[in-house]
C-alpha cells in the first residue's frame, strides 16, 4: 500500500501505511523519497517534523539523506532558524562522518551548501550569496547534483539582480538553464524560469515574459492531490503584467489565482506583485479600505525579506499622492527613510538600503519636493537620477521619470517640453506594455494629459493611436460634438440635487467618511451616490469624475 501510495504521488498516505508496517527502514526510505519528490517536483513543503515524530531518533539518525531534506523541508516552511540549526548539526556529523562512500559524503555537503545559499535569498543577503555561490559553483558544479547546481545558480542571478549586476545575472541565468533540465526536477525548471522572466520584467520585456509565464502556467493542480506552489507564484506574475497592460480583469483573476497561497511561496516580487494587483483594483472602488488592509499585511509577510514591507509602504504612499491626501503620503514616506524637513527632502540609508530600493526612494523624495512645490530642487534631483545606468536598464522608472520631468516642466510654463516629453514616456511604455502605470501616476500625469488631449490624434499613426490609448485612462478626450456648448449628453439634470452636492464635497478634497459626517449619511450611502456619480458621467475613479465635471461647469 505504501509504494502503490508513493507511486500515485499520494505521499501522507504513502508514509501512514509505511509507519504502520512498522519497518523503519522502508519508512526511512518512504520519508526520504516523499520529501525529495515533494519539493523537486512540486516546490512544496513535506511536513517531515511531524512526520518524524512518529519515528524512534536513533532510526532517524542513521540517515543522512533524511536530515538533508528536513533542512529542506524546513526551509520551504520559512523554519529558518530551525533549518539553520539543523545544517550545523548534519555539516559537523559530516565532517567526522566516514560512514559512507566518499562521493556520497560530498554530495550531502553540496546539497547543503546550496541550501546555505537559498536560506540567504530569503534573507536577500545578496553580498554573501554573490561569494558563496561563485565558491559553490567552482567546487561543485560538475559532480553535485543538478538540481542544487541550478538552484545556485539561480540564487545567484537573483542576487545580481539586485545589486545592479545585470550581465552577471543573465550569465548566471543561462548557467542554470544548462543544469536544471538535468535534474528530473519539474519544479527546479520552473523555479529558473520565474527567475529569468523577473528580469524581463525588470528590465521592459513584459511581452517575452508573459510568453514564457503562460507557457508553463496551469490553473489546476500539477497532480489530482498536489498543488503547486509555484504556480501560484507565476499566477501572481501574469497578474502584474496583463495589469500594466491594462487588462483588468484578466489581471483580477490571475490574483485570486495567485493571492490565496501569497503565504506557500518566498519570492518577494510575486508576492509584491499580487499585493499591488489586488490594492490598486480595491482603491478603484474604496480607497479607505485598501490603505486599512494594507496596514493588516506588515504581520503576514513577516517571513519575507524587509523589501517587501518597503515595496507595501511605497505604494501605501501612491496611493495616498494619487488621492492627494499630501499630509498622509508625507508620513508614510518617513516610514521608509524619506524624510520631509523644513525646505529639503532627505533619505534615510540606514534602513531599505538595497540598491534596487534606493532608486525607488530617490523617485519618492522627487515626488515630495514636487508636491511641495519646490520645483527647481526636485528638477536638479531628477536629472542626477536619470543619469545613472540603473535608471536607464529599467523601463519603468525611466518612465516614471519622464512624467515627474514633464509635470515639472508644465508648472514652469515649458509646455511644449513637458508635451514632448509626455510623448517619450508613452513611446517607451508603449514599446515595453506598461500602459497603466500613467494612471498609478495620475497626481502628475493628469494636467499633463488633459494638454494633450486639446490636440487631434490620428488613430492611423502608431504613435499617436498610443498617445490615444493612454489618454483613454483619463476618459479626456472629448469629441467636439460633444461639448458642453453644443449640449452634452452629460447634462446637470441628469444629477440628482444630492450627487451635485456629493461631487462638489468631492472637489473640495474631502473623503468619503467627511462627506458622510457633512451630509449626515452613512458611509454606504455616499459610496452608493459616487457609484451613480461615476455611472452617469460615464467614468469609474474620481479624478475621470472631477475633470468632466469641470468641464462641465457642474461645480459651484
């Protein structure tokens, strides 16, 4: 019953059945068998702890492939300090152990090794995993196994990543797509290609990445009993990417997809990913409600790297800019080291120190003198900033850049550069799929947008068909046959007294909750009439609402 179990990859049943055979040898080799194949196959965590107790020590002992994959099991279950205690313990054994054939030996200590090095990415410890791994790989590369070979090597390529060592990491990428096809592990495959599609994405190829994530993803469980962990990871990347293609609901279900197991998997850009995803959607019908269950997220993501709480605050604080609750982003910029003093912005090093994050500061500060309205400041800043070879690999904050510039240059009375420059950042968005991150960018790109939406477009012209589709988020191009002078088919009428006195509590900067205690309404209540508000000016966010009713003449 216990091979029948182990074959069909029925593993808790594979080892109840050879636990109550009461062999410990054949349960040794069952345990040992189902924890390999659990994490080589399937990227899951064996519950080998639990599994254990049930064994005498001294049986438990007398293996040293068993206490390898505990260490592994461990670690998949972010046991960290458990598993780091336990690899101490089996590299001493090892080291005095003559028990075994010498290759053997080696082969313990190599898998050992190397999950070293994995504990490490979970810490992103980037400086030692770049030394350990360049000492793994010339020790162990052509006599360990392959599938310890391509997870270093692929350790390796993430740790480059982000140190800004980009030819590195895509040498140390092709290093593990060498091995791990070696390995017999569907999982290690799969692990090395999310790690080569994080660099597409990081550096603009959203296309080639989608490509490559939706080739291998499945939306079902790898076997009728087990599913895969990494699946969820590679859902949770599709939803980033058809996201920034503007796909909302596409990007939605890949999230529930990916969303429900944020807790099975450790990579901090997955988990980063389906955070923005399914926040940035919730903020398009209840801002309030997605800063509270963000500020929820800080205990549940404990085990991930620092990174990701810096990644959570920064779009805490986007969100916040966009809905011009100043006062609010300013406070949460402090939280991450970007402080707003008398006349300056400064930046706190000491903590979120990574180079992948200190260019996402540096755009945040930008953003803070911007809103300050200390222009010349946040102009000299920016041009510091685009100059440096990490903004210039990374389409996204090159983009974001551009728009920051053009704001500035719209508020200094530099109109035609600040169009100019409009048109750059949609010429590289459009080229690299980002078109929604105009609209995360609204605060600044919106006045930008409605300049550009005075001119007339050619839907013909490449170019301009994509200046058309970025102005579509913003629902600013009006056609003159349906102006206001010419009777719109938005007319005042079409308001009840209450939506216009909503809408014009709106314009004043107030949110829901204010506008409810003002009105004395409930908060349903007001969120009814914003839906109805939205519904009838033919929009779906307040910044769409408040433009048309400008343009309008519907507010007092």
């Amino acid at each position: 019953a216990a091979r029948w179990s182990l074959q069909h990859k029925r593993f808790t049943a594979a080892i109840n059945y050879a636990l109550g055979a009461d062999d410990h040898d054949y349960a040794i080799s069952a345990l040992t068998t189902s924890a390999k194949s659990m994490i080589k196959d399937n990227g899951l965590a064996p519950d080998m702890v639990q599994w254990l107790k049930r064994m005498p020590s001294i049986e438990v002992n007398k293996s040293l492939e068993l206490q390898l994959w505990l260490c592994w099991s461990l670690t998949f279950t972010f046991n960290y300090t458990e598993a780091i205690n336990q690899l101490a313990q089996l590299e001493a054994r090892l080291a005095g152990d003559k028990a075994g054939p010498e290759a053997q030996l080696e082969d313990y200590k190599s898998g050992l090794s190397a999950l070293k090095i994995l504990i490490d990415v979970s810490r992103e410890n980037c400086k030692k995993i770049l030394t350990d791994s360049k000492r793994w790989l010339d020790r162990y590369s052509d006599c360990s196994d392959a599938f310890f070979t391509g997870v270093v090597a692929a350790s390796r390529a993430v740790a480059s990543r982000l140190e800004n060592k980009i030819t590195q990491s895509w040498l140390s990428i092709e290093q593990a797509k060498s091995y791990v096809p070696q390995s017999d592990s569907p999982y290690g495959i799969k692990w090395v290609m999310v790690v080569e599609t994080l660099n597409h994405i990081e550096f603009g190829n959203l296309a080639t990445a989608q490509s490559m994530l939706e080739a291998t993803f499945s939306d079902k469980d790898v076997s009728e009993h087990i599913p895969s962990a990494i699946d969820s990871t590679i859902a949770l990347l599709l939803a980033k990417i058809v996201y920034e293609k503007n796909d909302l609901e596409q990007a939605a279900k890949y999230e529930e997809q990916g969303y429900a197991h944020l807790l099975d998997h450790g990579i901090t850009e997955s988990a980063a990913f389906g955070i923005e995803v399914k926040y940035r959607l919730l903020a398009l019908s209840d801002l309030d409600l997605a800063l509270a269950e963000l500020r929820k997220l800080d205990l549940l993501i404990l085990h991930y790297p620092e990174r990701l709480r810096f990644l959570v605050h920064k779009l805490r604080f986007d969100l916040l800019l966009n809905s011009e609750r100043i006062a609010e982003a300013v406070t949460q910029a402090s939280l991450v080291g970007v402080n707003m003093e008398v006349g300056r912005v400064s930046i706190n090093r000491s903590i979120y120190s990574q180079p992948i994050v200190e260019v996402s500061k540096k755009i945040m500060a930008i953003s803070l003198l911007i809103v300050t309205n200390d222009l010349a400041k946040a102009s000299i800043e920016l041009t510091k900033l685009q100059s440096s070879k990490t903004v210039e690999s990374t389409p996204q904050n090159y983009i974001e850049l551009l728009i920051l510039s053009a704001y500035i240059d719209l508020n200094q009375g530099a109109t035609r550069q600040a169009y100019r420059k409009a048109a750059k950042a949609i010429e590289v968005a459009s080229a690299n799929n980002y078109l929604r991150l105009f609209y995360d960018k609204r605060y600044f790109f919106l006045p930008v947008a409605q300049g550009l939406a005075r001119r007339e477009y050619d839907s013909s012209d490449n170019k301009q068909r994509n200046i058309i589709n970025v102005l579509n988020l913003f629902d600013v191009l009006v056609k003159p046959e349906k102006s206001a002078e010419q009777g719109d088919k938005y007319p005042v009428e079409n308001l009840t007294k209450r939506e216009l006195k909503v809408l014009n509590l709106l314009y004043t900067g107030l949110a829901a909750q204010k506008i409810a205690d003002q009105l004395f309404l409930s908060l349903p209540t007001v969120k009814w009439h914003l839906r109805n508000i939205y519904s009838k000016l033919g929009v779906n966010n307040k910044t769409a609402a408040l433009f048309k009713a400008k343009q309008y003449n519907f507010l007092e």
